[in-house]
C-alpha cells in the first residue's frame, strides 16, 4: 500500500478513545488519517484544509456537531467527492433519519465493533478504488 | 264532655227529653191530686216499654254498630206515651202531648217515609185505648181525634223533616267547604315547603360553586361574553395574570392576555382572513373548537402586562343560557412551565444515560476486540477466556442500559414504534433458536409449536422481537435443569397469541399483579438467586400495551408460569406451511 494510493480520511469525536479506536480501524483498513480532532469546528477546518475522501463524525460533539458539519460540507461545492461516515450513540430510526437527511454516507451506532468499522471502510475504498 | 256531640247526638241524647217528659208525668200523677191511672195494666205497660226504649237507646249509645235500628227507640216510645196515655184517661189523659217528642225525633230522619212513619205511630198510640178496650163505646170525636191530631203530627213532622233535611244539606255544603279549605292549605303548606327546600338546594349549589370558585388556586378560570369581554376572575387568575377582577372584569378582553402572533398563526391555521369575514379572527381561533360544542385543550402562551409570557394548557368550554344559546365563553388555564421543565430535564437525563454510559462501553468492547483480533500478539487461550468473561459483562451493561433508556422513553412518552406488517412466526422463531444455546447449557429443552398459517400483526418487528426474548430467557432463567420451556403461537379470535410455559419455579400469586412494576422482583427469583434488575417485563409489557396487546400469566409456584402475549391480527394469510 503506497501513500498515492491510501485514501485520506478526518476523525472527529470528543472522546479520545473511541478516536484512537477509529483510527486504529482506519490505519487497519488501510487509510491515511490525516487528522484527528475533538470537535465540529476543527473537524470542519480540517476538511476544508485536507479535503479527504472521508470524514467519520461523532454527533454528538461540541460546537458544530456532526450533522452540522455534514451539512456545512454538502453545501460546499468543493466537496462534493467526499463521503462522510456519522458515528452516534443514539439508536433509534429518527436519528438514523436526521443523518441522512444531513447528507452523511452512513450511519453507524455506537458501540461499534471495530471488525465491522474496518469491513466497512475496506468495502467502501473498494468501491471508489 | 266528650260522650255529648250535638253535631252528632246519641241515641240516649235524644231519647232524654221523651225520658224527662214520661218522668214529669209520672211525677205529675203521683203529686197533683186529680190526675190519676184509671187502667193499671197499660200505664204499667207504657211505664215498661218506656223503661225498655231508654235501656235500647243507652244500649245502641254504647254499642254504634246496631245504630241502624236505633228507629226502634222512638217507635216504642211512641206504644209507651200510647199505652201510658190509655192507662191515665185515655183520650182525657194529660200526656198525649209527650208524643210529639219521638214524632219529632223519627222526623228529623233523613227520608220522607219518616213522616209516614210518625204518623203512623201517632195513629196507633191515640188508638191505643181501644185497642186495650178502655172505651166501651167508639166516639165520633175519639176517631176524629185518631185521624187529626196524627195530621197534624204529620205536618209537624214534615216541616221538622224539610228543615232537618235543609240543614243537614247545609251541613254537609259547609263540611265539604272546610274540607276543600283544609286541602288547600295542606297543599299551601307543602307548596310553602317545596319552595324552602328549593331555596336552600339553590343556596347550597350556590355556596359550592363559590367554595370550588374560591378554591382553584392552581388553574386560572375566566369567564368571558361572546365577545370575549371579561366577566368572571377567580383566584387562580389573579395569582397567575396578576391582577385582580377589578381592574378587568367588564374592562379587558381575554385576548389581551393573548400572544397575538400566535392567534393570528391559529386564525391562519383556521382559515379566517383577518379583518374580512371575521371581525375578531384571534379571538375567533381561540373560541373556535368551544363555539362547535367541542371541548379542546391546547397548549397557548399568556402574556402579562409586564410583559412576561407563561406557557398555558387551555381547556376553552361555551357557557349557554337557559335558551341552549351560546352566553360566552370559560378559559381554563392550568401554568405548564414546570411540567415543560421537567420533561425537559427528563429528556436531558436520558440523553446523558444514552451518551455518558454508552460512549465508555463502547471504548471497552472496542479495544477488547481490538486485543482479541490482534494478529501479531495472538492471545493464549486462557486469556482469550478472560477476554470472553469481560465482553460478556461489557455487553451485559450495554443491555442494561438500553432498557433503562427505553424504560425513560416509554414512561416520558417517546417510545419510537417502526410499525409495519409482520409476521409473527418468524419473530418467535428467531427468540427461540437465540435462546437454544443458553437453555442447552442449562439443560432445558425448549419445545416450538407454530401454527400451519402465518399470523401477520401490526408491529414493530424489532421490539416485539425483544418482547419474546425477554420471555423466553425469563423462562430459561427460572427453570431448574432438566426442565422444559415450551413457546408455541397461535391464532384465536382475531388475535395472535404468543405463549411461553415453562416448568421453572413459579410466582407466588400476590406478587402477580406487581410483575410489570420497574425492578420489581418476585420472592422466588431473589431466594433462588436468579440474576437480574427487574426491567425485561417492564419492558415487554410497554411493548406489547404499544402495540394494542395485552400480557396475561399464570402461575404455580414450583409447578410453572405460562405468560401470553396477546395481539390483534392484521390478516391471516391462508397458505398452508
């Protein structure tokens, strides 16, 4: 695996663990993660900054939340290749509604099986490889 | 003086004055030199039957119910004065005038036969001498005599009779007028009392409904006339608007303590355009559901004058005239900050449960299965069976707090239900192949009876999933090893019912009631040490209320508990399995 190759991603969430946990999928699946952040707001600053292929987003976040940030991003031109994966504690249908209707990619609830994150994120650089 | 009525004068009243008469008489003969018995037998005679009417007319004084023939007294009166008079001179003898005593009585009879009657006493009395053949010789005079003086008797008799009858007609007019008159003023007399009694039911009424008036603190109730001008304030309206009636009863509308824009949204919601068919459309919004004689309670906003606005329910009713027409209008408001608050902070507490709780465990199971997929360090098998041992109890958490969360969302009402047609027999299926394992390694059987079609509900598959897992491993729980959970599904009057019987230690029966209760748990699980908080039926009991069902059990204990959970059918599909 090359670095011109590895697809980019952000990380967001205010939990430190569950972000390393992330990032230790991503490195695993195969990615680059080019940052890793607490809130929306940096979140969203490294978006702009990095453009990657995909932001994993924690709803629940100080300052902008994930569905905020999604929308910030789908309202941007510039991002229009970026896929967005929301991580969030809440489980019921109507959440799973919100990000979708936030324009994310995928919902995924927590907790979330770091088998299943990595799976996920190998299927999907399959997809757009 | 009781025994003496002159209304209704006895018979030895009567027979008195012919009595008293007969003893002048006898006074008479024994005192005046001259007046003399010329015949024994018949004075003695008339003396005797005098004796006997006297004795019959105390007789029929004591004894009313013979009084129909108390006539007798008079007509042996009238032998006696007759046998009498034969035997003291005959027609020369003082006393035939005492006749004219019982002709009386006999005539003031009711009847004109009594005049004949008196007539014919007084015939035979003054023939009497020449019956007892005292006159050797009939006179011309005697007879005459026999034949006027009766006559005479009789017109007597027939004038005593006329105003006898006159007066007892009178009588009887003036017994009926004072007898209507006690019957009307008995019927004052209640009418009087109705009315009294009536008063004090209204003052009664009255004196409750200021009492109740007085005594809603807590909700405001205003009254207003059609117009929605202000004409009733009571306490709970001071305490909330602060002002008191005076300074709005018939000076302010209702609609003043109103945020407009919210009138005007609801008036816009209602289709009135405002200033064009509607001269008021806000307060024709508010009246509106009240004005169709429904009752409505929705939630507005109350503004003071001072400019702070409360969040109301409003229940708004039409008062009505004793007509059936609308008369205005009753607002009550009952203050909903506090209520607001805390569903808010309810809301917030779940949120926090749903977020702090959950974030923490998923890290846990993360890094565990982190460790656990670890290809470069491959664990031992021992720590591969800790590793198992602290999932296990990871995940346990995680379910506990999932059914706190759902137990906070059902009770604050926002209990989320993703309703489609489902089929039941694979909703159970599922629970008991995710049960088999967990009953094999307690050594229960668990039997499945499904019916040959299949029971299609209304229903949200994922928790009516939930609902017979929490069943089936409540019945795994408390069966002893060795013993048998059966789940079997059918379909009976319209309804599918689900029903778990297990072989397990039972429920005492008082406890029963109380199963459904959060964290209650049943005597036989706590001495049997059987695990858990006491949320599964909880649980299942909201999912299954959710869902229009209901969930009977029935136990013995140390012999089983069968629970049944009981849904309406959408369809049942014919197909035969």
């Amino acid at each position: 695996m090359t670095t011109e190759t590895a697809r980019r991603v952000v990380v967001a969430d205010d939990d430190a663990d569950i972000r390393a946990l992330v990032a230790i999928s991503a490195a695993r699946a195969g990615y680059d993660v080019v940052a890793s952040v607490e809130d929306g707001d940096r979140a969203w600053g490294a978006i702009q900054e990095f453009h990657p292929d995909l932001a994993i987003l924690d709803v629940a976040m100080p300052g902008l939340t994930g569905l905020d940030v999604c929308r910030l991003a789908r309202a941007d031109a510039t991002l229009v290749s970026l896929r967005i994966l929301l991580l969030s504690a809440a489980v019921d249908e109507a959440a799973r509604a919100a990000g979708r209707e936030a324009g994310a990619s995928d919902y995924l609830p927590k907790p979330f099986s770091p088998r299943a994150l990595v799976a996920w994120l190998k299927q999907e650089s399959g997809v757009d490889a | 003086m009781g025994f003496i009525s002159v209304d209704h004068p006895t018979p030895a009243l009567k027979q008195l004055p012919t009595a008293v008469a007969f003893a002048c008489a006898l006074l008479l003969i024994l005192v005046v030199p001259g007046i003399e018995v010329t015949d024994d037998f018949t004075a003695v005679l008339g003396i005797a039957l005098m004796v006997v009417a006297t004795v019959l007319a105390a007789l029929f004084t004591r004894m009313p119910k013979y009084e129909h023939l108390v006539l007798l007294v008079p007509v042996i009166d009238m032998l006696a004065v007759g046998a009498f008079r034969a035997g003291t001179g005959a027609a020369l003898s003082l006393f035939s005038a005492i006749l004219i005593l019982p002709v009386v009585w006999i005539a003031a009879e009711r009847g004109r036969k009594h005049i004949l009657i008196a007539i014919a006493g007084t015939s035979i009395a003054l023939y009497a001498p020449y019956f007892f053949g005292l006159v050797p010789e009939v006179e011309i005079s005697g007879i005459v005599r026999g034949i006027f003086t009766p006559l005479i008797f009789g017109l007597a008799a027939a004038i005593v009779n006329e105003l006898s009858r006159q007066s007892q007609v009178q009588l009887e007019a003036i017994r009926r007028l004072a007898d209507d008159k006690e019957v009307i003023l008995q019927r004052t007399v209640e009418f009087a009392n109705q009315l009294q009694e009536s008063e004090a039911q209204i003052r009664s009424g009255d004196r409750l409904f200021r009492n109740v008036w007085a005594a809603v603190t807590e909700q405001s109730v205003i009254g207003t006339d059609v117009t929605g001008l202000i004409d009733a304030w009571n306490p709970g309206a001071v305490q909330l608007l602060k002002l008191d009636g005076s300074e709005v009863e018939n000076k302010r509308y209702v609609f003043d303590f109103h945020v407009p824009a919210e009138l005007n949204d609801r008036s816009r919601e209602l289709n009135y355009p405002p200033g064009e068919t509607v001269l008021n459309p806000g307060f024709s919004a508010l009246v509106e559901s009240a004005r169709l004689g429904q009752a409505e309670s929705r939630e507005w906003t109350y503004v003071l004058d001072d400019g702070t606005t409360i969040p109301v329910l409003l229940s708004v009713t039409k008062r009505v005239d004793d007509d059936g027409e609308t008369s205005g209008y009753l607002f009550v408001a009952t203050d909903v900050t506090q209520s607001r608050e805390v569903a808010r902070l309810k809301d917030e507490f779940v949120g926090l449960i749903s977020h702090e709780l959950r974030t923490p465990l998923s890290s846990i199971l993360g890094y565990l299965e982190l460790l656990r997929d670890d290809e470069d360090n491959p664990l031992s098998v021992e720590q591969k069976q800790y590793l198992g041992v602290a999932e296990r109890n990871a995940h346990r958490l995680l379910r506990l707090v999932g059914d706190l969360l759902f137990t906070a969302q059902v009770e604050s009402g926002k209990f989320p239900l993703d309703a489609h047609d489902t089929e039941l027999d694979r909703i159970v299926s599922a629970a008991v192949e995710s049960a088999r394992p967990i009953a094999a390694s307690a050594g229960i059987t668990i039997i499945q009876e499904l019916p040959d079609t299949t029971p299609v509900v209304h229903g949200d598959a994922i928790r009516l999933g939930q609902a017979c897992d929490n069943l089936i491993s409540n019945a795994v729980k408390f069966t002893p090893r060795g013993g048998t959970v059966t789940v079997s599904l059918s379909a009976e009057n319209e309804h599918a019912v689900i029903r778990v019987r297990d072989t397990g230690i039972g429920i005492a029966a008082s406890e029963l009631d109380q199963l459904s209760s959060r964290f209650f748990r049943a005597t036989t699980a706590t001495r049997n040490a059987v695990p858990g908080v006491g949320l599964g039926l909880t649980i299942t009991k909201a999912i299954v209320t959710a869902h229009h069902g209901d969930l009977g059990v029935e136990s013995e204990e140390g012999v089983g508990t069968c629970f049944s959970v009981t849904i309406p059918l959408v369809a049942q599909t014919s197909a035969v399995r």
